[in-house]
C-alpha cells in the first residue's frame, strides 16, 4: 500500500539552521525543507496518535505500558540512528522529499543544460568558458527534470522576518528569525506500507490531519492520497543525487572525475533506554550532501558505498540516480 503525503504550511516554518552572531544579537535562518528524518519522526507520531497508542500528559506524550508491545510493532521499537539499522514496524519505506504543485511532483536540480562534461572539464557551452561555481551554480525545481516545467526557487520559497528582544539576556540584546512560506507549492512524499504487518491492525488508521514539524512545531495540513507506483528514478539525471546523501568517501581524488556539491550539517535526536524511562540524546552533527548534487564519472566504490546505507535509503535518503 503507497501513499502520497502532501504537507501545506498554515503559518510561516521554521526548521533549525544557521545562526550568525554580531555583538548582543543574533539572525537565525531557517532551512526551506525539513529533513527525511523529520518527516519521519512526524509520520510515526501521527500513526501512534490515530491508533490511540499515544497519550497526551503534563510533560508531553507518552505511550503506556499496556500499548508498548502493540505500539513497537506499529512504528518500531528504536529510533533512528545513523549508524545502525533500525525496524521501522508497519512503515516499509519512505520516499525523498519533493515539491506538489496542481499534482506534479517537483525535484529539485541543477540546471546544467549548456554544459557538456569533456576531457576532464565541465564546459560551459554557451559562453564557452570551464564552469564556475560561483556564476553557474543554479539550483531550480523540475516536474521529473522536464526542460519545459522548471522552476526557480526565489518562486517557490518567500522568507519571512521577525525581530524580537532577547529577554534573558543581561544586555539589551536584539534577534532576528527568518522562517519561510511556500508560494503555491506544498511539501510531499510517498511512504509504502507492509500490508502484511498491517493486517495486525484491524482498525488500521491513517487519514488527513494537522501535524507540526521541527523543534518550534511548525504546523502544517497534512493530506492523503492514493499512489499507484514509487517513484520511477529511471526518469532523473544520471549520478544525480535525487535526496540528501550521507558519505564517509571524499568526493574527490579517485573516487569520482568531478563533482558539484553542496554540504549541509544534519543532526537528529534519537531515545536511549534509562531504567523505565526513554531519554532524548543529541546526535554528533555530521555533514551530509543536498539532493540536486551531481557526480561525473564516479567509480564503482563510491557508489557500492553510498548504496551501502540500506538503513537510510528505507527513509529516503541516499538515493542516486546511476
């Protein structure tokens, strides 16, 4: 069973990004797409929340002791962690994250179309000239890479400001927040269910509702729909990196010709069992590559690597186009 989920912000998002420090104040800029395991985290929660196996206290939620086993089995016992597999319960896998627009499906790319890669140098064919990062790098989203259906992303993301006072501080210190609005896009994604684990679920529930994402619980309407087929990847650019990429290789040297990257820092939040009680840790920030990345000529190894993460690809991530 595949569904697609749409995610339509009701207010200004924020997901936790960059923050610049200038004397007694400060800018936090907010990343314009949540994380695969953010969606994550909101889909097993939201499962949890309609199967009636979650409950709402004082200090937040908590599942109770006589829907433990039954709760494990819906969304799996642990929570992810990069470095070991994890079950996932009813949840088979999740797709990457793309754009909907009027039911198209937007990934994001590179706009290399007057580039030819040759003898070593990526050529700009236009201006016929090697290609320079600074002047050519890009970053559009397409209706399945169609050259016809391309969009920039100053038409997709509107960033909003709020200035404010930091009330704690022992001076006047000032904050400036930079959250973001989607201009007639929503956020969307495919998750495939087990039928098989599902059928423990007579009263299987999974409909349309209001979720909140991230750490400030930016609220968004989530939408539900039937999906025929996962995505076909057939359709995407060679060696294209078609979500964010998690890689211990350097994309350097002889692991690949040449590539154009960009790195971002990804953290996340997993529980570790203390006595009765479930704590939040902190994960050590680790740098992944966004999706719209591309690899030209890249061996064997780098790739049988990335493809090695099967415990990421099961939540949309590490999925390259080869």
């Amino acid at each position: 069973m595949i569904k697609l989920i749409t995610l339509k912000p009701l207010k200004p998002y924020f997901f936790g990004g960059e923050i610049t420090f200038n004397d007694d104040s400060y800018i936090a800029y907010s990343r314009k797409l949540p994380q695969q395991t953010t969606l994550l985290g909101m889909l097993r929660k939201t499962l949890l929340l309609q199967n009636h196996l979650l409950t709402r206290k004082r200090k937040g939620y908590w599942i109770d002791k006589e829907n433990d086993e039954l709760a494990k089995k819906l969304v799996g016992e642990t929570s992810f962690d990069i470095k070991c597999n994890f079950d996932l319960g009813v949840i088979k896998r999740i797709s990457p994250l793309f754009l909907v627009k009027n039911g198209k499906k937007y990934f994001k790319r590179l706009n290399l179309d007057d580039f030819e890669y040759k003898d070593e140098i990526l050529w700009n064919l236009k201006e016929n000239r090697a290609y320079n990062p600074k002047d050519d790098y890009e970053e559009l989203w397409g209706y399945f890479f169609s050259k016809n259906d391309r969009v920039k992303e100053s038409e997709i993301f509107e960033s909003v400001e709020q200035i404010g006072i930091q009330k704690e501080s022992e001076k006047k210190g000032y904050y400036k927040k930079i959250s973001y609005k989607l201009k007639d896009f929503e956020f969307g994604f495919l998750v495939e269910f087990d039928e098989e684990r599902l059928e423990e679920f007579k009263d299987f529930t999974f409909k349309d509702d209001i979720v909140e994402l991230g750490g400030e619980r930016s609220a968004f309407k989530m939408k539900i729909a039937d999906e025929s087929e996962w995505l076909n990847y057939d359709e995407f650019e060679k060696h294209s990196f078609i979500s964010d990429v998690f890689c211990k290789e350097p994309l350097k040297g002889g692991n690949v010709d040449f590539a154009i990257t960009r790195d971002i820092s990804f953290g996340y939040l997993y529980t570790k069992r203390k006595g009765d009680r479930l704590v939040f840790r902190k994960n050590e920030t680790v740098y992944i590559y966004e999706k719209g990345s591309v690899l030209f000529n890249p061996k064997d190894n780098l790739l049988n690597h990335i493809n090695s993460f099967k415990n990421l690809q099961k939540i949309g991530m590490n999925i390259i186009k080869e």
